[in-house]
C-alpha cells in the first residue's frame, strides 16, 4: 500500500507568500517573464531563472548551481524558512469556474519503483537525467507530481473539517486565482492520514512522470549516502473526481508534399468528414475528431475502431501514414497545444500559415488512465493536459 509521509518543508513568510509563488517558468511569455523579474524582488522566478537562461553557454553545472545560490540567498534574507517539523499541508486552488483540493505530502520512491504508483505516459531519458542532475545541484524541488486517488469519504470528510481552520495561506494570484494553504500538525491527523491512504490499494500519476522518474533516478543513484530524503518525493494527492483532464491538440506545418485534394482524399478513407464552415467546433465525444483546414471546420468520426485511445487513432490513420510523422515528442513538423487554452488560438496559427492544418481531440476520462496504468500501458506523448498545477516556490521539498 503506498505510503506518505510528512516532511520539513521550505516556504514564503507569510507576508510574501503572494509576491513570491509563481506559475511555472516557462507558462510565461517573454514580456511577462521581464516583467516580474524588473518589478517584483521577491518573485521566485528569480530563484529559477539562472537555470533556463544561456542553456548553450553554461554548463548544467553552472546553471543549476547559480539556481541553487539564488535560493539560498533567498533563504538568507527570511524571505523563505523552514517548518520546524515534519508536517503534511492542505491546499486549495479556486478559479472561476473550477475548485481543486489536495494534500502536499511526501511519497515513497520504492512504492513508485514497486508499482504501488502507477504512471500512464512514457518519459525520455535524456529529461529524466537532466532534471535528476538539476535535483542533485540545487537541493530541492518545488513542483509536486501531481497524485490522483480514488475517491474515498473519509478523506473528503477530513478536507472538509481541515477547511474550517485558520489557513496559513490565503491569497489571490494575477489571474485571478485564489490560493489556501493550511498546515496539518497535529499528530492525530497526520496518523490518520498515512493510515487511511495505506489503505489504498494503487495510486496513479497525473501528471509529473519525468518529476518522479528523476527523483526516482536520483534516490537509485543514491541511496547509499544514508540520505533519508532521497527516498520520497513530493507530491499534490488530489481525488480522482476533482482531477480535470483536458486534451492536447494538433497543428502541423506542411502537407507531407500532399495537394488539398489529395490530402481530404486521404482522410476520407478513415473518416467520415463533415464539411462545418466557419463554425467553432471541438469533438463532443470519443472517436470524433475536429479538424481546421483551410479555414474551414470539419468533423471527423472514426470508421473503425483500431484503437481505443483517440491520439493514438489519429496517429495510426492519419500522423503516420499520411503526414509521415514519426516521433511525436521530436518532430518539428507538429506542435502542440492544451485544450484549456481557446480554439481561436488553433484557428490563428493555423491562418497565419504557419501551420497548414489543426486537429482537435476529445479528453480522455481518468477512468481509461487507470485502466491503462493498471495493464501497465501508456498513453501516446501529449494526450492530457492535466490540472490542478500548484504554484513554484508554495511548498519546497528540500533534499
């Protein structure tokens, strides 16, 4: 059964807990990265900028040790301190229209080596070892993977008694966001929670397999220095309810040589394709497609049932053998876009001609996640787009 365990976290003084969270680095554009690194001291993009600015120049070495200065600078200053013991935290992201809730614990890396922790999508060595190297020289990591669990009563009994007590944390993010962080001391709670999730029979990655798989990586590499922090990562534990899954759609470059024609004839012998004008259109169901050619809508419903994963059909009948595109993760012919971001974005590359064509998918159900993960099948490469997705520098794990 899985096992979680409280830790000595790393974290924002509570009068700049606002000032120093942050999205993930590269979720900024150019302008707005220039704009928080000019204007706010305390942001923790600071702490994370030596480590994505001159890639070519620096050395990793270089890069993840100017990382690790900055966030030790920081901790000088007071403007980040540490829990005085281990403890588990309880956190809450509300958007406009989406309530999400989990517990920020740390996660046992032999159950994840075990099986006990299930992963759904494949990961590329040279990003495992990368982010196993930057874990290494900095010391910490402040992205939990995000955990999903079945939905359980109890938990959400406890969640919503540990709600009604002062948090630590309350504040509203630039888009609008409002973050809660509660802190979970008491020995009673934390007993209750590594019993109740040792009750659980498997856990399942939503999102952050390169994270754990690093952290894995690192702890193997490791696990002899007598460290006792490298045998657990942080994690977000949401319930698998409140885990919203959005799709990560298509766009392509060129034709693969192919005229119009000859392309719609192409994808007429796997779809049945409905000609949709100008109209906004994204799927309403599994085994349909949209696609945005020529700036045209069309939909696209499945002939056949080759595969029961959407991106998987479509590269099968339509990536592959017609647009030759072989590796997803590294071709620069496709590129990718998450279904939380508008379908006027899809239809402006696409008009802008960079792109020639643009496909939508439908979201998969976290139902066939698991399914999948517990055959120990995965999921071709950009098929979910997961959230919640916590804030950088809220909760830090040090190693």
């Amino acid at each position: 059964m899985p096992k979680i365990s409280p830790f000595k976290a790393v974290r924002p003084t509570r009068d700049k807990a606002a000032l120093v969270t942050s999205r993930s680095y590269d979720d900024y554009s150019a302008a707005e990265l220039a704009s928080q690194l000019d204007f706010n001291p305390f942001s923790f993009l600071h702490v994370l900028h030596p480590g994505y600015v001159n890639v070519q120049k620096n050395d990793p070495v270089r890069r993840f040790g100017q990382v690790k200065a900055k966030y030790l600078d920081f901790k000088h200053e007071g403007v980040l301190k540490s829990e005085s013991d281990p403890i588990f935290y309880l956190y809450e992201m509300r958007s406009k229209s989406r309530t999400y809730t989990g517990i920020v614990a740390g996660i046992s890396i032999q159950d994840y080596l075990d099986g006990k922790i299930r992963k759904h999508e494949d990961t590329l060595e040279y990003r495992v070892e990368q982010f196993e190297e930057y874990l290494h020289i900095t010391g910490f990591n402040t992205e939990p993977v995000l955990i999903a669990y079945p939905e359980n009563e109890k938990l959400y009994n406890w969640i919503s008694l540990a709600k009604k007590h002062r948090p630590l944390y309350l504040f509203s993010s630039p888009n609008r966001d409002r973050h809660t962080l509660w802190r979970i001391r008491d020995k009673s709670q934390i007993d209750f929670l590594v019993s109740e999730f040792d009750e659980i029979p498997a856990l399942y990655i939503a999102d952050g397999h390169h994270r754990s798989a690093s952290a894995a990586l690192l702890f193997e590499r490791y696990k002899d220095s007598g460290n006792d922090k490298l045998s657990n990562f942080m994690a977000l534990l949401v319930s698998e309810n409140e885990v919203r899954i959005n799709e990560y759609n298509r766009v392509i470059r060129d034709l693969n040589g192919l005229s119009d024609s000859d392309f719609l004839s192409k994808i007429k012998t796997a779809f049945d394709l409905e000609d949709l004008g100008q109209e906004l259109w994204k799927p309403t169901k599994k085994g349909e497609f949209g696609m945005y050619f020529r700036h045209k809508f069309y939909r696209l419903s499945t002939k056949t049932t080759a595969s029961d994963v959407d991106a998987q059909f479509l590269y099968d009948e339509v990536l592959a053998p017609i647009l030759e595109i072989g590796d997803l993760r590294n071709d620069g012919r496709i590129e990718y876009l998450p279904g939380n971001q508008p379908l006027t974005k899809l239809v402006e590359l696409v008009d802008s001609e960079e792109f020639e064509v643009g496909f939508t998918l439908f979201p998969i159900a976290f139902e066939q996640i698991r399914k999948l993960a517990d055959a120990g099948e995965i999921l071709p490469p950009k098929s979910t787009y997961i959230e919640p997705k916590i804030r950088s520098g809220l909760v830090i794990y040090e190693l």
